[in-house]
C-alpha cells in the first residue's frame, strides 16, 4: 500500500475527518508567538515543527490540496504536547488539542502502525496489561540493570524501541495496588478520599505511591484505593484515539463512582499531573456528545483534585509535626501540570513549609523536559536536546536535589541527569512532604 495519495485519490480522499474543526483552524493567524515557545523549534527551526505550522498542513489536507500521508502523521506525532502553544496564542487557539485532532484524522485515514495497534489493545485489557506488567517486575532484573541512584536503571540488552543509552526506572517485583489494601482507615479521619494511583505509580515508582499514603495519614485522612482502577487513558488520547479513551474514562468513571458511594468519600486525589487532567479535563471533554456520560464525567471531575491542591487548598495540611530536611531543592512544572491544571503555587507552598528546606527556583520551571509521554522513546535524541536544556538549568541553581509533580518527568529528568553526569536526584513533591512527617515523628 503506497505511503501517499496521489492524483484522483488526492481529490476523493475523506476531508470531513478535519471538518469539524475548520473555523478553529481558521482562528490560527500564522501570527508565529508559538514559535517563541515551542521546545521543538527551538531545537530544529523547522516550521513543521512548530503548531503554525501543522495546523496549515492540517487546512491543506482540509481543503484537499495535501494527502493523508507517512510525513503528514509524522509532522502531527512530532509534538510534545507540552501545550505551550495554547497558552501563548493571542487568539486562543487549542493548537494542542487540534493537533491531537490532526493525529486522529490521520489514523483514522491510513490506519494505526501494527505496534501502535497491538500496544493499545493490550492496554485496553486490564488483567492482561496488569499481566503482562507484573511479569516485567518479577524478569526484570534479568533485563534491566540497576544503577547506584534511586529507581535508575539501564537496559542489559537491546530493547526494541528504546535507545541503548536510555536510562529508565525498574519496574516493581509488585505493584504498588497490590502492596496496600483497598482501605486505609485512621481513627478520627478528616477526610476520605480515593487514591487514583495512575500506572506509573503502580507498576514503577511504588514509592511514590507509598509516599502518598504516608503524608494523608500523617493528615488523619481515609484512603480508598480501588483495585480495578485502570489506566487514565492519556496515553491513547495524545495519539488522537478518542474512542479507546472513552472506553478507560467510561470504566474509571463507574469504578470510582462505586467507592464515592461505598465509602461515602470526599475528594478524588491523583498524584500525577496527566491522571488528574484526565480526570478532571479530558473525561468531560470526550463525552460532549453524551450528556449522560459528560455530567457522570463532569461530577467526578468536580470532586477531583491533584495531591499538592488537595493538601493546600482543601484540607489543608499538617504543618506543625513536620522536621527538619536540611537539603537545597528546586521545582520542575511539569506540562499538564502548569499548564493544563494551573497547578503551580499549591507544590510550592508544600515546599516552603518544610523545615531546613531552601527553596531555589530555576530560570524556566514550566519549560518542558522534553519526556512528552512516549515521544521520548520515538524521538530519543531530540527529546535529549530539549531535556538537556531542562538539566542546564536545574545544574545552574546549585541545587541538591530536585522536586516535580509526575512520575514521567521524574524518570526523563533522572535520564538527564544522568547523560550530564549531574549529581541530583529527582523525587516527587510529596516524597520530601513524607520525609519531613518522617523526621518530625522522630523528633517527638
């Protein structure tokens, strides 16, 4: 099958894929502010690169004058969604999410690669995915090499599409959801809350997971962490997949809503900022053409907080139990975090509040760190190039250590730091939250 549409095809080919969108394609002014802040073009001035750019492919392709081909879906894939773009356009255009659009329509058009085809339908069967992820805890060892740094570790062999120089995160011999129970009852709660743990969380950064439980406890808060819960589905939603979104949102949706009523619980919390976006952004947005579905998304999301917004703005925390951490610390933002939650200010003041905790700030925190979900994988040396900037400047504030809100930046900024031989390590907010209950307890 040719890779491109060419003549009478050019012509026949299915345009209504982009219609729906055609008047907010329109809006774009070609103005170029995107380019100011775009990560990508910053490291290959390419148009292409930049959401100017792909969103005149995408009128091309609208207006029939392009086809649906290989190098238009790479263009569209060729985007952190770091959503730098929306923010900064004077005009308000969702660049991110139209691109999004752009991906789907392509896929749409000539079909999901085998790989991508047979990755997401694992992920759409949960038991087996958890299958399958269980196994790679237990053989991993045999295949990943741990490195003298917390949760670091380098391939031992080949692994097929990840870069040989990749520094990664094992997975855990045991997931996190199966190291805890469903319910974790203190004597007088405050609160009660589920914990959404996402899949990194659970499969990977266990600690952090336990971190999360350590700090709501330490607030006398209830924690409620469904069995069944899936994936949020983010990973398939960048990839323009509307459809296996609903599927995940639909299924986290009914799972939770089950313990909200079984347990009578006040707040949904999600320690990673793509699962609470999801959660309280993109379910409501995928459902808007099922009124039924967007309210049932729309109250869960009402109900749905990132861990550092509950613990300031809801409960708030514990402020007088906490010890010293004599340590120097600076702050990435990650993307969904700054600038899909808006969530900025709540991880700070966690900071500031610890003890013996000096607080640096970098230069850019908001700027990406080039980890983009999986773009990191397939675009290994460019997202090297925007992530070595990330370290240049985490390098320049002579911190000890540095702090962030989601496991993925956590485990490409510990890749960072390693390629540039840096001495940092990188922990989520919470974890150093956890550390000074930790050393308040001792000190009483």
């Amino acid at each position: 099958m040719s890779n491109q549409i060419t003549g009478a095809d050019l012509h026949a080919q299915d345009t209504s894929l982009l219609k729906d969108i055609e008047d907010a394609l329109s809006n774009c002014m070609k103005c170029g502010n995107c380019m100011a802040v775009c990560p990508l073009y910053k490291e290959i001035g390419k148009e292409s690169a930049v959401a100017r750019g792909k969103l005149a492919l995408m009128e091309g392709v609208l207006k029939g004058q392009l086809p649906y081909s290989e190098e238009f879906e790479k263009i569209m894939l060729t985007c952190l969604s770091c959503k730098a773009c929306a923010t900064k356009c004077p005009c308000g255009v969702p660049a991110d999410e139209l691109i999004i659009r752009g991906r789907r329509a392509a896929a749409k058009a000539r079909g999901l690669s085998p790989i991508k085809k047979n990755v997401f339908n694992l992920l759409k069967h949960r038991q087996l995915f958890d299958f399958a992820l269980r196994m790679a805890g237990l053989f991993g060892p045999l295949s990943f090499k741990k490195l003298p740094r917390p949760m670091a570790a380098v391939a031992r062999f080949p692994m097929p599409g990840m870069d040989a120089r990749r520094i990664t995160a094992p997975f855990a011999a045991t997931p996190f959801r199966s190291q805890v129970p469903e319910r974790i009852t203190v004597a007088n709660p405050k609160k009660k809350v589920g914990f959404f743990t996402g899949c990194t969380i659970n499969y990977i950064y266990t600690d952090m997971g336990q971190s999360v439980v350590n700090v709501l406890k330490a607030n006398d808060v209830e924690i409620v962490i469904p069995s069944t819960q899936h994936c949020c589905g983010t990973p398939v939603y960048v990839y323009g997949q509307t459809e296996r979104t609903q599927a995940f949102a639909k299924h986290n949706i009914e799972v939770f809503e089950d313990a909200i009523k079984k347990y009578n619980l006040d707040a949904v919390i999600a320690s990673c900022g793509s699962c609470a976006e999801a959660l309280k952004i993109e379910y409501p947005h995928i459902f808007h053409d099922d009124p039924q579905m967007k309210a049932r998304a729309e109250k869960l999301a009402n109900m749905t907080y990132e861990i550092s917004e509950f613990l300031v703005d809801v409960l708030p925390f514990r402020k007088d139990i906490l010890g010293p951490v004599n340590e120097t610390i600076t702050m990435h933002d990650p993307c969904h975090m700054a600038r899909g939650l808006k969530v900025t200010k709540q991880p700070r003041e966690i900071l500031n509040a610890i003890p013996g905790l000096k607080f640096v700030e970098m230069s850019a925190p908001d700027r990406c760190c080039g980890s983009g979900g999986s773009f990191n994988l397939a675009h290994y040396d460019l997202a090297r190039q925007v992530n070595d900037k990330k370290i240049a400047d985490i390098a320049s504030t002579k911190a000890d250590n540095v702090a962030t809100s989601c496991p993925s930046c956590r485990m490409f900024l510990t890749d960072g730091l390693v390629q540039n031989n840096q001495p940092q390590n990188c922990y989520h907010v919470i974890q150093l939250l956890d550390r000074s209950y930790q050393a308040g307890a001792k000190k009483a």
